[in-house]
C-alpha cells in the first residue's frame, strides 16, 4: 500500500492540519470561569467546565493534566460507587473484554443473566430490563406503565410527578422532570405528565384522575439539591398507589445502588415501588442502568423495548461484580456509619459559618446555605485540592464514593474551611 506524502493531502481532508493547534492555556483570572472553548473547541459546550483536564483517578482522588491532584466528593455524579478505577471494576473489564464484549441483544449472555438475577434476589421483583443511563431507564419505566395502562387501565398513561424532580434529559423523562427553566428548552414535550409538589401527598392524591397510570418519584431528590421528603411520604405515596389502582415508580438512579445504606433507599421506608430504576452507581463508572419490576407491573412482551447497548456482557459483568460487593454483609452498615461521619463534618462547618443546615442521608448529602454562595465556593474548594458539587446556586451536594474513609472525610472538611476563609 502506498503512502501518500502529506503535503499531496487537500488541507480540507487532513485531519491533523484542518485541526487549529490550540492555543496554550494561561488559566483564568482567579475566580472567573473559562469560556467552554477555551480547550475543547471540538466539543459542543453543552456543559460549563473549569479550565482543566481530567487524566487520572485512584479511589477517592483525581488527578488532572498538570499533575494536581483533587479529593473527589462528586465521584462522576455519584457514579464511581467503589471510587476511581476500583479494582473489582479493572478485573471485571480485563476477563470479559478478552472473553466477549456484545454478541448483540438477540442473544442471551452469561453475565446479563447473571446480573438480573442477583438484581431479582436483592429486590424480591420479578424481572430486569438492562439498559445504558438513567434516562434510558425512566424512558423504559414510562413506556412499561404505559404498557400496563393499555392492558389493565382502558389505556391511561398519565404519569403523576414532581415539581423539582429530575428523571433524565429523553423528551419523555425532560418531560417527567420539574427542573425550573425546562419547560422553555424543546417543546413540544410528550403529554401524559402532570406535576405537583415533591412531599405533598394531598396534592398527589389530588392529581389522580381516570387518566392516571401511575405516580413517580425519586426517594430523595438529588438534582434538586437532595431533598428528603416528610417522614411517612413514601409509605403514603404507597398507599395511594394501591388504592387508586396505580404503579409506583421509584427512580432510584442516584439513591439506589447502597447510597443511602441499604441497596434501595425505598428499604428505608419499608415499601416496595412497583417498578424501580437503577443506574450512576451500578455500574461504579460504566454506563449500565436497570428497571426492576414486580409481577404486578411486569408486562412487556417480545418487541416492547430493545437497546443495542443494553444488557451486553461488559457493562454487565462489571455490574455484577459492583452488586456483589454492595450486597457484601456489612456494606451497608458501613456506608450509613461513614454518612454520619460525613454529616457531622458537615455539620460542625454550618455551625462554624453560621450560614448553613445540612440534609441527606447515607453518603448522599447537602450543606444548604441562606444564600447562594455555593458555585462559588465550590471553585474555591477546588483551587484547594478539594472537588464538590453545587447543585443549586445555595446548595453543595456530597457524593463521595461508598468506601470513603474517615481520613478523606477529614480531609473533605479541613479543603472546605479553607475555600470558606477565601470567600
Ligand atoms: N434520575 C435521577 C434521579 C438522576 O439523578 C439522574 C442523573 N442525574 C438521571 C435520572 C439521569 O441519568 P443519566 O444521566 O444516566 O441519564
């Protein structure tokens, strides 16, 4: 084969040279955010990033570019559960990878089998869809209690949700969401949605009419800022479900997985949702989500949903050894002890500001402040080595993997009151 000279290659069609050499990167004044083009001009700037490249992680640490390295309380939106690069999730990917990575969906595959019955036996539902984001697993609950209206309800498909909620970035899951802004971004939205206030069980029960299908929420709100609803809402929400005829769908794409303690946050209530989703921490940083579904629910056929992705042996037996180790005796104990562990750090530094309450549960936490310091903060927190998240303008969110240790929380709490001082 013949190599053609470089200088013989039209510009347009030479991919080294059609890419403009980036200009090197000074840094941003102190406390300013960078334009999202500063570095990655290729990338759509669908997400404002700070002025640096990620290149390593290691259990609770991350380490960019220029070598600084960062004590990660974000943990990809609570997604490494067992922190960076967990070996389980290293030898996980090594053995399947040489063995088979997708032999397509129109074949069953050992891990995938494997992996929805350890789901089945830790939740006691009856059936497991495997997909890839959480997004892709809300859309698949909808279309399943769509599914069950048609066959058991004359053909509802109202789905009650939640002002504040955030179920995924699908239209159909933008639109179950009630994140403030959205309805302006792509209308027209899927219809079949109607919204109420999170913790509100009279307003719940108020929205239920002949076209309902079915109620969703998540059990604590984490986009919003982590907000725990009324002791007691969830076993309402239960019992409004099974006196109007309708399923409960509980998202449990960022509480699920050990979070909070136990495997679902729902176990903290003593109710089981109908259908359940699952994703962030299943996959400890690969993309793999679940719906779990009980007897009642489980209605879908051959043809009724399909992923390409889903369910492929790799993502799978990765899933499978992360659930093995979540179900572990003891693991959740312990992540409810370091929660609480985290909560009085936490705690300890409201108090010191005067400024600030803390809310949450397990490793899933929020320090909520009177006013909206909390971007802000978070930047200065990172300058100090130290990454976490603002989830709203007054709201930093903690979402450390599950295997955090004492020492790092300590760490967490000593970056915090430094990036405070430099307010
Ligand atoms: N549901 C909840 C509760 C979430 O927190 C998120 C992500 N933040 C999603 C769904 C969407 O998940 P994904 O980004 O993987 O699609």
């Amino acid at each position: 084969m013949s190599t053609i000279p470089s200088s013989e290659i039209p510009d347009q069609l030479d991919p080294l040279r059609r890419r403009p050499t980036p200009a090197p990167y000074s840094g941003p004044a102190e406390g300013k955010r960078a334009a999202p083009t500063d570095i990655a001009t290729a990338l759509m700037p669908v997400v404002l990033r700070p002025p640096l490249v990620m290149a390593r992680g290691q259990g609770s640490y991350l380490w960019d570019e220029a070598g600084r390295r960062y004590l990660d309380f974000v943990q990809g939106w609570a997604v490494n559960a067992l922190g960076h690069s967990a070996p389980e999730v290293q030898t996980a990917l090594a053995e399947q990878s040489s063995l088979l990575i997708n032999p397509s969906p129109a074949f069953h595959n050992r891990p995938a089998i494997e992996l929805s019955r350890l789901l089945v036996q830790l939740t006691g539902v009856a059936q497991v869809a495997l997909l890839n984001s959480g997004a892709e697993a809300n859309e698949t609950a909808i279309k399943l209690g769509r599914k069950w209206g048609q066959r058991y309800k004359g053909g509802a498909f109202g789905i009650i949700t939640t002002h504040g909620a955030f179920h995924g970035r699908t239209l159909a899951t933008m639109a179950a969401s009630g994140k403030p802004g959205w309805e302006q971004l792509f209308p027209p939205y899927p219809p079949g949605f109607v919204k109420v206030p999170f913790g509100d069980l009279t307003a719940m029960e108020r929205a239920i009419d002949p076209s309902s299908v079915a109620i969703m929420v998540e059990p604590i709100q984490g986009e919003a800022g982590v907000v725990v609803p009324p002791d007691g809402y969830l076993q309402g929400l239960r019992e409004l479900a099974d006196r109007h005829d309708l399923l409960l769908i509980l998202d449990e794409v960022q509480t699920g997985c050990a979070r909070t303690g136990p495997f679902l946050a729902q176990e903290h209530a003593g109710i089981r949702a109908d259908i359940t989703t699952l994703g962030k921490g299943l996959g400890a940083g690969l993309p793999v989500s679940a719906v779990l579904a009980n007897a009642r629910a489980a209605c879908f056929g051959p043809g009724d949903n399909g992923s390409t992705h889903g369910g492929n042996p790799l993502s799978s037996q990765v899933a499978l050894a992360v659930c093995r180790v979540l179900s572990a005796p003891q693991f959740s104990s312990r992540v409810r002890a370091r929660g609480e562990l985290l909560d009085r750090a936490l705690g300890r530094l409201a108090a010191a500001w005067g400024r600030a309450n803390t809310r949450g549960q397990g490793l899933l936490r929020a320090l909520i402040f009177e006013d909206p310091v909390a971007e802000l903060l978070c930047e200065k927190a990172r300058l100090a080595g130290v990454l976490v998240n603002a989830a709203r303008p007054h709201i930093l969110r903690f979402m450390p993997q599950l295997r955090v240790s004492r020492a790092e929380i300590d760490e967490l709490e000593r970056g915090l009151a430094t990036a405070h001082r430099q307010l």
